[in-house]
C-alpha cells in the first residue's frame, strides 16, 4: 500500500511541476482580473460587493498569501461604489494589479498557487477514493488519466472558479453514495460538509440537489428490490431525515461563510447592488424574495447567495457571444461540448476511452441481460451507476446550455469518466492467478497466467499512456492552447477559442518577443488585445492600441492582435448576432502572420 501511495505522491509532484513552471510566464487571463479584485477584497474588507455571480471560496483560497503582502488599493475611488455592478469588478481587478503601484506578476505568482494546491488535493482524494473501493491499480490509472489531462493542467493555474467546481461536484457525489451505502450521523455530517462546500465554491454545484434526488430514489428501489422496506417505511423516512440534515448543515456553512463577506458590506449598498442585477430579470417571486431577505439584517447572508444563484439563471439563459467552427453565435451549439472535449483531450486517452466501450459492450452482448440483472449490476456497482448517471445527466445539460465558453465547463465529469474507464482496463488486464500451486506444472500455469498470458495487454496499455504523457510534456507550457494531433495546437483557433485557446494568456510572451528580436528593434506594436493583461504594463510605450475599424496601421509596421478577437470578428455571424464589415479585420484576410506570441497572439507585417 505504501509504494501505490508512492507513486501517486510522484505523479503529483510531477504534476505540480508542470503547473508550476508552464504558468510562470503566462499574463492574466480574462477571468482572472475579476476574481483576484475580488478575493483580495473579501478576505482584507469583508465586503462582497465584487463578482457576486460566483461563490467566494475559491478566491478566499486563492487570495489568501495576498494577506501577507503589504499592497496598496483605495477603495474611497468611483468604481467602488460604482452603480453597475458588472464593471466594478473588472475596474477593482485591473485597479489592484496595474493602477496602485503594486507588482501584478507577485499578486498573481501568490494567488495561482493555492489553486494549483487545490488541484493536487483533488488529485490525491480521487485516488485515495477510488483506491478504496477498486484497488490501487484503478485509483493510479486514474491518477494518470488525470494528472495528465491537458484540460486539468490549463485550468488548475489560474485563479478560476473551474477546477474548484470540478473539485466540489467530486467531493458532493463521493460523499453522498459513502452516505446510502450506509447513512451514519458521522457520514450525514461529511456529506453536508461537502455539499456546503461544493455550493461555495460554484453555484453551478447547485445541479447537486435534483443529482442527489435521483440517487436518492434510485438507492431506495434498489434497496426495496432487495427487501430493505418490505416490513416499514420508517427507514425511508429515516433516510430522508438525514438527507435534510445534509442540506442544513450545507446551509448553515454558506451562511456561516457568507456571513463573513457581507460583514462590512453596508446593507444598503448591498440592496442596492441587488436592486440593480435583479432589475430586469424574470422569476420575480425569486427576485422579491432576494430583496426581502437582504433588508433583513440576519438573512442577507443568504440574500447575497441568492442573488449570486439568479445572476447565474439569468446569464445561462441569455448565452454568451462565442466563436465556434467558423460561426459567430449567442445561442450556442449542440455539437460545441462534444467538439471541444473530443479535440481538446489527448488521442491517448480517447483510444483507451474507445477500448473500455468496446469491452463494456462485448461484456453486454456475452451477458444474459435483463431488467433483473441489470437492477442488480447497478445495486452492486452503485458507485460506477452514479458516476455514468452524472456524466450523462451534466453533458445532457451542457449540450442544452447556450452558454457555450468552453470545454472548462464540463470539466466536472472528467474524474467520473477516468473512473469508468479506468475501471474497464483494469478489469480487462487483471488474471486470477491459481492460489497455492500444488505442483510444478499448476506453478508453471500460475506463472504464464499471472505474468504471461497479460503481457500483450499491458504493453498496449503502457505504450498508450506513453504516449499520453508525452504528448502532454510536447505540450509545454501552451495548455491553455492545447488541442490534440487531429486538428494540432497550431490550427486550434480555427476550430475553438475563448478559454479553448486565447484567454490572454500571451500577453508576457509578447513582450518578450517584442524585446528580444531584432526585427522589432525600436518599432512601435500596434495591438488588439484579448485578456487580462495590461498591454500598457508590460508594453509600454512600445505598443499604440488598434483595433479593426481604424483601417491598416502605418505600411512596414507590425500589428498584432489576440485570436479570440480576430477569430470573432471574421466568423460568420448566426441569430441575432451582426458584425460590421468596419470591424471585420478585412484587411487582415489575404496576409499570413509573420510569427506568434506563444500560440495566441499573431504578429502582422502591415505592406
């Protein structure tokens, strides 16, 4: 047991490296700015008027090192009470980082690195949790399938809410099916724990409520097949008890929490605040009810957290403007997830995907299936029924989102889909051997059965990995950029953007370009930026600001402009969406760039 946790503990470390060393060099990405403005203020102020829309515990987490560094931020400025509360904290982010004498690239060193923690915690209790209910061999393979996982590298360098939702939604569905297995008070306490967590860490964690209802439902029917509640339904009742307890105790951490942020947050500015986000938004029983509880001076805590729950409703509602395949959309696409996850993984891992649904399949037809057997598989595979219910109940919820941004948000699923396929290899590589071999020729037989006989298979599987990890280490340090060899990291743009690709994240790249080459020796960069960089920080005056609609920059100068932007702006616009020929970069179409910051950025020679 000792070596299996070993070699997890390694696969870690190495996996804390290449976070470590691959975002040393990355800028700000566009989310970034507003949550680093954010948790600094929540844990040095007490206030929680910045980024409502997303819970505070991931950017306590992150901001906590900041507690330690002597910064500079004036809060008595306009944007701090600025009226629009979306604005003010993107203007309270890039205030902290570039406008109050203070080092951005230390502020987000400090803040990146409680995140990259928090991944390598996800990292270890996924495979201390598998391992205990499949073994050291399934709980390592999935260690790998995640410690490797391009998707999981980009976004555990950064100061997002992404991995820490993925992480929440691990925590809530581990706990809640350790819960009905067998429902102890000590278990309730730890399921509710982990639920209150999981809520303050992303309000899209929420979607753990019907989850848990639907387990709940399908455990009792399972367990009443079994003859459990032949005799009384007091068990029922008595689960259903302790499920409640599991949503108090979650309710009371979010108070208790929230409780803290609104602390120094004056009630009627928070009233305000509410009064406008809330303003034009539907569901008015929901929204009179948040008003209500946030004049109330002991239920505004959870005022706030409603509040922050609407804004979500209403924004997956309403989309997001997006680039996808050529096309330029705020209604999303049913393709978009499935696109982007089967790109943006590594071939590897999808090969060894394929093979696991070949041997379930071949396993099904070989089988005498029925309703029987198969409410009888699911009771004794409960976790592996609960893990293959949550990815099929989330991507049936995301490929019907019109909030289409990134393969980021259906990162939740991926350590259940490790598991499912984790589980099948290792079923399919594992030989009983012959217990006490009573002569030379049952040893011999052991042995080739043992060693032998699964050799072939190992090796496929060892060479895939391999393979995997390799393609992950070619990879460094553009993770966010990332795509797999069908469309390869340097075409990936064409395909997908946004936090697929440009989050950014090239802006310090740029810079280093900009003053190491000889060919922009004293030339002037005109810039269309996409991100959370300060061109003007890192730049200075070495870069003018441009953008599509002031024409083609002065003749032999370098233009350079960030993929999101210039992908968005020559797609061909869907639904409502329209975009002005002045604000096509049509003059951009028949030149080719003359290199690249990083992946990200294409540098032009204007003729």
């Amino acid at each position: 047991m000792k070596k299996n946790n070993i070699i997890a503990a390694v696969i870690l470390l190495v996996m804390f490296g290449i976070l470590f060393f691959s975002a040393k060099n990355d800028a700000a990405t566009f989310d970034e700015i507003a949550h680093i403005g954010a948790g600094y203020t929540y844990l040095k102020y007490k206030d929680a008027r910045l980024n409502p829309e997303h819970p505070p515990l991931a950017k306590d987490l992150a901001a906590f090192p900041l507690m330690f560094l002597d910064l500079n931020f004036d809060t008595f400025k306009p944007f701090w009470t600025n009226e629009d509360v979306h604005s003010r904290q993107w203007e309270a982010g890039r205030i902290l980082l570039y406008e109050s004498g203070n080092d951005p690239d230390q502020i987000i060193f400090w803040m990146r690195i409680p995140m990259m923690l928090l991944s390598i915690l996800f990292g270890w209790l996924l495979y201390r949790w598998v391992k205990s209910i499949y073994g050291p061999a399934v709980g390592l393979l999935v260690l790998i399938f995640y410690a490797f996982s391009p998707t999981f590298i980009a976004h555990s360098r950064y100061v997002t809410t992404d991995v820490a939702a993925a992480f929440g939604f691990f925590i809530g569905i581990a706990s809640f099916t350790r819960f009905l297995e067998k429902p102890t008070l000590k278990r309730t306490i730890v399921a509710g724990i982990a639920l209150g967590v999981g809520l303050l860490f992303k309000f899209s964690l929420f979607l753990l409520v019907p989850i848990y209802g639907l387990l709940t439902l399908l455990w009792v029917f399972l367990e009443w097949r079994n003859g459990a509640y032949s005799e009384s339904w007091r068990e029922v009742f008595a689960l259903i008890g302790k499920i409640i307890l599991i949503g108090l105790v979650a309710l009371a951490l979010i108070y208790a929490v929230y409780l803290f942020h609104v602390w120094n947050y004056p009630q009627d500015q928070q009233l305000k605040d509410a009064e406008f986000v809330t303003r034009t938004y539907g569901l008015r029983p929901l929204v009179e009810l948040d008003l209500t509880m946030i004049k109330n001076e002991y239920l505004r805590p959870l005022g706030q957290y409603l509040m922050g729950l609407l804004m979500v409703f209403e924004r997956a509602r309403g989309g997001n403007t997006t680039y996808f395949m050529g096309e330029v959309s705020a209604s999303g696409w049913p393709s978009y997830f499935p696109t982007a996850y089967f790109l943006k993984e590594t071939l590897a891992f999808h090969a060894l995907t394929l093979l696991a649904l070949f041997l379930a399949l071949r396993k099904i037809l070989k089988s005498r299936w029925s309703m029987d057997a198969l409410f009888e598989w699911t009771k004794d595979n409960f976790v592996l029924a609960a893990s293959l219910f949550f990815v099929i109940f989330y991507w049936a919820y995301s490929i019907n989102s019109t909030l289409n941004i990134g393969v980021r948000h259906v990162l939740p699923t991926f350590p259940f889909i490790y598991l499912l396929v984790a589980r099948e290899i290792s079923s399919w590589l594992y030989i009983p051997s012959i217990d006490n071999p009573g002569n030379l020729i049952e040893w011999i037989r052991s042995l080739y059965e043992s060693f032998v006989r699964p050799l072939p298979k190992v090796l496929l599987v060892v060479l895939v990995l391999l393979l995997m990890i390799i393609s992950v280490f070619a990879a460094f340090p553009f993770y966010l950029s990332y795509y797999n060899e069908i469309v390869g990291m340097d075409n990936g743009h064409k395909y997908i953007v946004d936090s697929n690709y440009d989050w950014g994240q090239d802006l310090k790249r740029l810079r280093d370009l900009v003053e190491r080459d000889p060919i922009f020796a004293n030339e002037k960069i005109y810039l269309d930026y996409f991100g959370g960089g300060a061109p003007s920080y890192y730049l200075g005056s070495r870069f003018e600001p441009w953008w599509s609609a002031r024409g083609l920059p002065p003749a032999g100068s370098y233009f350079a402009v960030s993929a999101s932007t210039l992908r968005g702006a020559q797609g061909k616009a869907v639904g409502d969406i329209t975009i002005k020929p002045q604000d096509s970069y049509w003059w951009l179409k028949d030149l080719e760039p003359i290199t690249r910051a990083g992946k990200s950025i294409f540098i032009y020679q204007i003729p």
